[in-house]
C-alpha cells in the first residue's frame, strides 16, 4: 500500500473478520525493530531504504541512543490479499473484501521490560515469536513465550537472522537445515512444557471436584465418574503432540527470515514457485519441502530415502541452495554473469539490473535482489492473516480467562430482558442480567449500537504537545520532509548539470539550496516540537498542557464513541460496592494508533486496538476497565514476570521544587507500567524500577520530560535486604534461649522463641504471596451497613492453603505437626515467616482457630451472603467479659476466652516485628516465632485494663519478645539474587568469569550451546554486587559479551555480621580482634543500610587516640 488515509482505516475498523490484533515477541536484539520497518515500509509510511536503518518504533531519543525498545508501541497497517483478489476479480459487492486491518505492536526484549511486554500480550489475540538462529532460545524467549501463553494469544514462529549463518558461521546448507531444524524442536519442547503444565493443573482442579462430591456425598455416581474418565480423554487429545500450540513449516506457522536484508519465506512460497516445474501437486509437494523428503530426478518422484549418500533433502535442494548461491554469486564470489541469470530467472524488475551494477557495496545488491525476490513484507503480514485469529475467533477461545466474574454466568438463561439494569431492589438479580448480555456481546464480538461497552486500558501512553484534534500527525510530517528532500535533489542536479556545462552560476543555487534545507529544517521542527514558554516557573496547568497521557486500549464490546458517558473502574472494584473505585467521564478524543502518530476518530467498534485522550488520564494510574453500568466486571490482573527491585532515592536541590518534583514523579508512574513511585517514612521519594537499565530510563524522562526545570540529585542504588536467622552449629544439644517480655502495666509476661523456618515453606510463601492477598483483600472482608458482605468478584479457592500444608508435610513430621497451630503469616499476613501457637491453655482449646480454619471460615462466608456470624461473634465475645469481670481468679477456661479476645493483639505485635527486623531495620524472612507461654498473674481482673491501653501494650510486649528472640540465635542477612545468563565466545570466555567472581557470582554451568559455538554461562548474581556489572563486562570483553539479569530468589548471605572468635584454633587463625582487619561483608551492608537510615552505627570514630603534642620550635 501506497498511502493511508484515515477514513479507510475507520471504514475497516467495522470489518470484524478482516482485523488482526498482534505484536512482535522476542529476546533482546533478536530483530523486533527492524522486522516492524519493514512492515511499516509497506505501506509507505517509511521508505524502503530507511527500512531497519530509521527504527520507526523507537520513538524516544533515549530509545535510538541505546538502540533498543523500551516501550510498546502501536502502528495500523493495511495489506491486500492478493490471493482473495485474484480469485473474486469480478466480485464487486464489497469494496474492501481483500484489505485486512493489521494493529501492530512492537515490545521490548530487555528483561528489565518484560511488563510492557504484557501490556502488549493483553491487547493481542497472535503474536510473532522472533529467534535470533545464532543466539537460539535465549531467557526472555522462554519468558515472552511463557506470557503469550498465558494470555492464550497464538504465535507464528519467525526464524530471523539466517543471513549469519551463511555469512558469520559459514555453514554448508545441510548443517545450516539441521541447526534450524534443532532450534524448531526446542522451541517445541519449550511448548510443550507449558501444555503439560496446564494440562496436570486441570487434572488436578477435576480430581478436587471429584474429592469434594464424595465428601457430598458416601459414594460416586457412576455417572460422574463416567464423565470424569471422559474429560481425562478430552485433555490429552486437546493436547496432543500435532495440536495448534506447537511450530511446524508445514503447518505454515513458520517462517524463515533474514529481517537485516529484508527477506522472508514459508515452505508454501516455494511449492508455488517449483509444482509447475517439476509437474507435481501443489499440496503433497508442500507436505514434504520440510523433513526427510528426498527428490528422485530419474524417477521424478518424492522417497523417504535419498537416492544417493550424499543427496540433501528437499528443502536444502529447491530452497536453501537457491539462498545460498545468491549469497554467493553477489556477495562471497561475484559472478555477474550468474547474477544476469538469476535476475532472468525470477523475472525480477529491470531496474534491479542497473542498480546491482551501479557501485560496489554487494550487501546492498544481496538485500536488493532478496528483497525483490521474497519479499519480507508481503511473507510474514500474508502469514499473519491466515494463521492468526481475527477479534471474534479470538475472544470467544480468551475472554473467558480474561475475566473470571464471567465464568459461571450461564447466556441461555433469559428469566430477565432489561438490558438496563433500573434502581430494583433485587440488585443482584439486575446485576446478574447484564452480565448475561455482556457475556454473549463478549464471546461474539458484537460491535452494535445496542451492545454493552467493555474496554480494557493496559497502560497510559506519554505524548507531548498534544494540542488540538491531532498530535504530531507523523505521515504528514514525512511528507513534507520527503518533499524538501525531493526539491533539493532536483537543486543538486541542476548543479551538476551547470557544471558540465561550464556555468558560473553556483551561487544563485546554493543560495536556494541554503534556503531549502533552512524551510527543510523550520518545516520539521514546527511538526514535530511546538514552542514551550520560556517563563522560569509555569503553574500546573501549563505543565499539564505540555505533557499529556492517552490510554493504550483494546474494545472487546460494543462501539466506543465521541461524547458517550462511560465507568472508569479501578483494579479492585467492586460492582457490589460501586462508589468506589469508580469515575463516570464523558469520551472526548479517540486516536488510531500510529506510531509516532495518532490519526483522530469519532468512534472505535470492537475488536480494535486504539487510544483515548483527553481527561481519562486524571482518572487512571496504569491500568483500568471502561464499561457502559456500574454492574460491569473488570479484566484480571496482567501476568508479568519483572518484579522492582532495585530503589533510587530522588531529593531536589532546592526544597521549593518539590511540588514540581512530586508532580513529575506522579507522571512517571502513570507513564511506566513496572515502576513504582513511593514516599518512605523518612520523607524520602523513591522510585522503584526493574533493573539498572530501567533505572537509567526513567531518571532520563523524569529530567527531560516529567520534572525538566527541577535540578535534583538521585542516590546511589537502595538495594532491599531481608533478615533472618540460622541454627547454630555450636549450640546443638543445648536448650533453646526462650525470649520473656512483661507487659507495661506488669501483669502479663510473653514467652517467645525464635528458630529458623525451613527453606521451602518460606520459599513457597514468597512465591506465593499474590494469591495470598486474594483472602485478606479489605474490599473482600468489608461490611455495608446492614454487615453483609461487599465483594464477591474476587473468586478464590482453597489450593494455596492445601499446596503450604503439603509444604509442611515436605519439611518433616515435627513441622507437619505444627500445621495445626500456626496463628499467622507475617508481614502484613503475606509474608515468608509464621507465628506459631504454643500457650499451653490456648492451643488445643476451642477457642483457637488456626491460619487455615481463618481462612475456610472466610470462604465460607463469602459463599454464604446472609451471614451475620460477626454480630454473633460480637454478641458472645462481649458475654464472655462480662463473665469474667464477675470472677475472682483467672481460671483455664477464661484464660482462654481472654487469649481469644485478646488474638489480634498477638498477631500484629508479630506483624510489626517482621516489618522491620533490628539489623538493619529491612524486613525478614524465614523465621518462625512461636509464643511459648503467657503468664498472667492472679488476682482480680479489672475490665478497665481491656479496649485501648492494654491492647497496645500487647502488641508492644508481643514485638519486644519477638525482637529478643531474633538476637538471641544466630543473625544473617538475605540478599536478592539475578539470574545471570551471558553469551560468549571461547575468546572472551575467560574474562566473563573473572569480572564474575570480583563480583561473588556462583557459575551454575557453561556449556557449549549446539550448532553454534557459543558458550551459555549460567550464573547467580547477588543484585548488589550488579551496579556497573555490564558496563565492566563490556570494556573487559570490547563488547563481546552482553548479560540478561532476571531476579531468581532470596538466599542467605552465608557470613555472621557478629562473628568472634572464641576457641583457640579461631583465636589462633583470626587474632584477637577476630575480623576486624578483615572485610566482612554482611557487617559492610549492614552498616551501610543503617547509614543511608539514619539508624545508629557501632564504629568508633576514633579508635587509638593518643594526646597531641605541640613541640617548641627551637631557634
């Protein structure tokens, strides 16, 4: 396509069928980019020869300086099937039958931006995986895929980059068919992983199913089980080995490319080209281009055997040997002649003849030819829309996992036709009707005026000057650029010309010339970069204007119009709860996405993916759902994989400017979906980003976007630490230390201790703690005037529960034990420690109720929706004081009855001391406390002590035992650990390891990747020691080598902050002052969080101070 117009665009954004939603895929430097030009250069929005060179997607300068993508970014594309109008020539009836709507959108392959990857992932119904056939699968491969997974997005597989193996590796066609035949089989095996895995995981929700009847009832129906044998047989054929989630040529999923020169194939493409000449059926010689297929030329006929030794297959003998003999005969040994006969053969353009012959530079003549003969375009934009599902496949296979709220809603059921929902006083039956309809409008994509509104924000998109109906309106401005350009030529010829001719009036020319390029630049710059206002403070408005938000959206139903009233709801609403989380807005813009560009319309049916400008961006911070009522669900949380981690304090250098500085940290975080932005309880604002590069990015926006005219200093990176403790080798045999603490007014002592909890508990806690906060979610648990509950759209079940109790079994059969007193999990009820009951009185009685009885009895009355049991329980509990105000004596059972009153204030007396440990003030993880004994003193008990100032006594004796306890075993710390993978050569290798252990690295393994030569150094890398690791691994390697840091786990930093020697072999080895002369690196973290605290410090300022001595200068 030539041009573009935007009316066609819209016209095509009600053809459901011919719309394709997908986004490129893929590790870091893999080709995303330069694939995406190509495509875009298709459609004359970008010239072919800027094509791989301009990085279109890349719009930020920061983007084209590091030349990498950090951001997803969204272009419309139209294609025509040439194959639909070859064949409906004489069809007149629609005019765009065979124009298809591609929404492309290019993703990040830096691990430290794998969650804008899932912004993409979320508004795809296909993806385009790239693999790099030298690197192969690399780790954010493994993770891209993993997250097109599990969106349920399907992928077109693109071996990118074969041109290396011809020109760098220099192998022979049939080793170059075995290296990509082995990649193709662990991307398989990599697929499989994740079926498998969703297979045993339905497995395992049907065999609940099947416990829960016969715990319903004393036997099984044999109809039951009937259909639980029949639904095992329905997943394995589902997932059979031949199924759509796996890559195969012949399947036409596959693609084999060269992004750099602009080339592309499938297998179909040459049985296309070579059925006629070899006088063979069409689909049998497809059937066997890929695989052990060999052409038998005096037979004429395809056999499984070669008809010699040496033969090659078919697709090293009609596909690989015809790309290899261009590469030779243009680039490695020219032969003009049989370039002559190749460009005859293919019955390429006659201007390709004279400018492969023009000059001397033979890549480009190879990427001219290539490019002519397998169009790169035309390959992979033809794969994509008979391989990939339109909007309305798509959702009806998706929508479903996109939001669970609608799983049990059954369409068939019709009791009620009011589609809108009126002011009734069964609210919930109003409700459950517009689900109905909603759930039908989903699955069918219905983009009438009559469906429901549901769209999905995925993120905010930062543009500047975003003034008027247009913003930057990109194919306008390269229009007027390419026509400076083109004028300018014509000048230059004309020079040339009057040159040859002897004239001498170059100055009048380059007087114009100069006038030219000075209306050349000034037309640039007055398109792409409105004046800002010089004024040395401007008021929030002024800075509102010059930066502004559109949300990044797919509309999965209905059509979204100009001027139509529309529900902002946040990520945790409620539809049972609706004035919270919710903003009523009027849509004022709506934008196609075009790169750099936004083209404006007035509506968007369904199935598109689009912006929305205007005041939407007050109302959202990342994410949100758009719906039509107040009764709309919301979309489920996006999968990602990157978790912040490392922190950068930001301070102004002028206190005046921190309302700026607040205000441009504000845009930060609505900007970037994986930063966060915090203020610490000492005043301090702290960003918290994914990585070192992350890190980089937003310093950069928030200086020359976000806070431009607020000079500000950022601290050196705030790594986080956790503390925790480990046995003691010296102390096996001896009694536990039990930790006593005496309540304020004296009358209770708590009696704690403190011992390490075991790794996979811990472990699976961490792992775990998303799911985790599903039960103690405030709007879950919240009560409405008349105490029932609020909110019922967040579903959760029992599994997490029941996978920490087989943890528990794992860890032995003392921890098994235990299982029945654990209280609680710590900090904020999420955490990787546990509080364990072991009051003598208390823990078996019946007033006790454990962590995993808490959370039945909460699903429990989040099923029952006319509980009142919290009245009750108010009810008994105050019949229970008043009981004992009456009692002499604090007798066993009211003891109890008083621990049950009191069971909150042990538990976040527990909660406080894991929130700060007394290190370095970080939290911990690992510990188990267990609150051996209360003892409370006899006597009469005065109910004035209970209600406030008691209770808060409580919780503080509970943290001090607590605290007592920690420093009474041994103390470690735990540090974060990155996944460190690096690609090497045999060169290079030696340096990667030696910049790996100055830095405390574990190498896990080094071996050499297959077909290629590389070696894959595996490696744990503590995120300390990670600031400045690839700059230095760089400049030891001349840029040989390149790593990917993922965050991998927590491990205990195996060294004691307090060590002193106290045996003679230790005072012998370490001396007297023990380590003090020696680095200590846990002690060195130690005191540098509590430096960078304000905490206390245990160093001497002064350790050997002798008198000064003034000495009389004798004259």
């Amino acid at each position: 396509m030539s041009s573009i117009s935007s009316d066609i665009l819209n016209q095509l954004q009600f053809n459901t069928n011919n719309i394709r939603n997908i986004c490129v895929i893929a590790h870091v430097d893999h080709g995303k980019t330069t694939l995406s030009d190509f495509l875009i250069s298709s459609n004359g929005i970008i010239s072919n020869n800027l094509a791989g060179k301009m990085r279109y997607m890349d719009s930020t300068a920061y983007e084209q300086e590091k030349r990498i993508t950090m951001k997803s970014s969204a272009i419309t594309l139209l294609y025509k099937d040439k194959q639909i109008s070859d064949n409906n020539n004489q069809q007149t009836n629609n005019k765009y039958k065979n124009l298809y709507l591609i929404n492309l959108i290019d993703s990040p392959g830096h691990v430290d931006f794998s969650s804008e990857v899932s912004t993409a992932a979320r508004l795809s119904d296909g993806c385009l995986v790239l693999i790099d056939v030298v690197e192969g699968i690399c780790t954010q491969t493994r993770t891209v895929l993993e997250q097109a997974f599990k969106e349920k997005i399907k992928p077109c597989l693109v071996l990118n980059k074969i041109d290396r193996l011809i020109l760098e590796k220099q192998l022979t066609p049939m080793e170059c068919y075995k290296h990509l035949n082995f990649i193709l089989e662990q991307v398989n095996v990599l697929m499989t992983t994740f079926v498998t895995t969703e297979l045993f995981k339905k497995i395992r929700e049907e065999e609940e199913k099947k416990n829960n009847l016969q715990q319903e009832e004393e036997h099984v129906d044999n109809n039951e089980v009937k259909k639980l044998a029949y639904f095992y047989s329905n997943v394995f054929e589902e997932y059979e080995i031949d199924s759509e989630d796996f890559f195969s040529p012949l399947k036409g999923n596959v693609a084999f490319a060269s992004a750099y020169d602009g080339w592309a194939f499938r297998i179909n493409d040459f049985s296309e080209l070579f059925h006629k000449k070899l006088g063979m059926n069409k689909n049998t010689l497809q059937q066997t281009l890929w695989g052990e297929y060999y052409y038998h030329p005096k037979k004429k006929t395809i056999v499984k055997k070669p008809p010699k030794e040496d033969d090659p297959n078919m697709f090293v003998q009609f596909i690989l040997q015809n790309i290899y003999n261009a590469y030779n005969y243009i680039y490695l040994n020219r032969d003009d002649d049989k370039i002559k006969k190749i460009i005859t053969s293919l019955n390429l353009e006659e201007k390709s003849l004279q400018l492969i012959f023009r000059n001397n530079d033979y890549r480009t003549h190879v990427k001219l030819l290539m490019s002519q003969w397998l169009p790169l375009s035309e390959t992979i934009l033809n794969m994509v829309i008979h391989k990939l599902p339109n909007p309305q496949i798509a959702q009806r296979e998706r929508i479903l996992g996109l939001i669970p709220e609608l799983t049990n809603i059954n369409i068939s059921n019709t009791s009620s036709t009011s589609s809108v929902p009126s002011e009734s006083k069964n609210r919930k039956m109003a409700m459950r009707n517009f689900r109905r309809k909603l759930k039908k409008n989903l699955l069918q994509c219905d983009k009438s005026d009559d469906a429901e509104v549901l769209v999905f924000v995925s993120k905010m998109l930062e543009v500047d000057n975003l003034h008027g109906s247009l913003m930057n309106n990109a194919k306008k401005q390269l229009q007027n650029i390419q026509a400076e350009r083109e004028r300018l030529q014509k000048l230059r010829e004309l020079k040339n010309l009057q040159k040859e001719k002897g004239t001498t009036e170059d100055g009048d020319a380059k007087e114009e010339e100069n006038n030219v390029i000075t209306n050349t630049s000034s037309a640039t710059n007055s398109e792409v970069k409105e004046p800002l206002t010089q004024e040395e403070f401007d008021d929030e408005e002024e800075e509102d204007s010059k930066t502004a938000f559109v949300a990044f959206s797919r509309i999965y139903s209905g059509c979204i119009k100009v001027g139509q009233k529309l529900q902002i709801l946040g990520p945790r609403y409620s539809a049972l709860n609706p004035n919270e989380e919710r903003t009523e807005f009027t849509v004022q813009h709506l934008y196609i996405l075009m790169g750099r560009g936004l083209e404006e319309v007035d509506c968007v049916p369904a199935g598109n993916v689009f912006g929305i400008g205007g005041t939407i961006s007050k109302h959202i911070l990342k994410t949100a759902t758009i719906g039509s009522s107040i009764y709309s669900p919301i979309f489920s949380a996006m999968y990602t994989s990157a978790i912040p981690i490392v922190r950068y304090a930001i301070e102004p250098e002028h206190v005046s400017d921190i309302p700026k500085l607040v205000r441009g940290l504000k845009k930060l975080n609505q900007s970037d979906p994986s930063v966060e932005v915090l203020v610490q309880e000492t005043g301090e604002h702290v960003i918290v980003t994914a990585g070192e590069v992350h890190a980089e990015r937003c310093i950069r926006d928030l200086k020359e976007k976000f806070a431009k005219d607020v000079p500000f200093n950022v601290s050196p990176p705030l790594v986080s630490f956790r503390e925790t403790i480990v046995k003691d080798t010296q102390q096996v045999g001896q009694k536990e230390k039990l930790a006593k603490k005496k309540t304020a007014n004296k009358k209770w002592t708590i009696i704690v201790k403190a011992t390490p909890l075991p790794e996979n508990i811990s472990n699976f806690i961490d792992q775990h703690k998303e799911e985790l906060k599903l039960y103690f979610n405030e709007n879950i648990y919240k009560e409405s005037g008349n105490n029932q509950l609020v909110d019922k759209s967040i579903f959760v079940t029992n599994e997490i529960i029941e996978l920490l109790r087989n943890e528990f079994k794992i860890a032995g059969k003392q921890w098994e034990e235990e299982w029945e007193y654990l209280w609680s999990l710590g900090p904020r009820r999420i955490g990787p420690n546990i509080l364990l009951n072991h009051i003598p009185e208390y823990k078996n009685s019946n007033e006790f109720e454990p962590f995993h009885k808490q959370i039945s009895n909460l699903l429990t009355n989040l099923e029952d929706e006319d509980t009142i049991e919290t009245t009750s329980n108010a009810t008994n509990t105050s019949n229970t004081l008043s009981n004992l105000s009456g009692s002499a004596n604090v007798n066993n059972t009211s003891k109890c009855q008083l621990f049950k009153h009191y069971d909150q204030s042990f538990v976040n007396g527990f909660q406080l001391t894991t929130v700060n440990g007394p290190l370095c003030d970080e939290p911990m993880f690992g510990v188990c406390f267990s609150i051996e004994d209360v003892i409370v003193e006899e006597g009469t008990y005065n109910l004035s002590d209970e209600g406030g100032p008691f209770t808060g006594q409580l919780m503080s004796a509970v943290k001090d035992a607590c605290r007592k306890a920690f420093d009474f075993s041994s103390r470690r710390l735990v540090e974060a650990i990155y996944d460190c993978q690096i690609q090497a050569n045999n060169e290079i290798v030696g340096s990667v390891f030696d910049v790996l252990r100055r830095r405390r690295a574990k190498i896990i393994s080094d071996d050499v990747e297959e077909g290629s030569g590389l070696f894959i150094i595996k490696s744990l890398l503590p995120v300390a020691e990670s600031f400045g690791f690839t700059e230095e691994l760089r400049t030891k390697t001349s840029g040989g080598a390149q790593p990917q840091l993922a965050f991998s786990h927590w491990q205990i930093l195996d060294v004691d902050p307090f060590y002193v020697p106290k045996t003679e072999e230790e005072l012998e080895e370490w001396g007297e002052k023990g380590m003090a002369n020696m680095p200590n690196i846990a002690k060195q973290y130690i005191d540098m969080v509590r430096k960078r605290k304000g905490l206390m410090l245990d160093k001497k300022i002064i350790e050997h101070a002798e008198k000064q001595r003034t000495l009389a200068k004798k004259k």
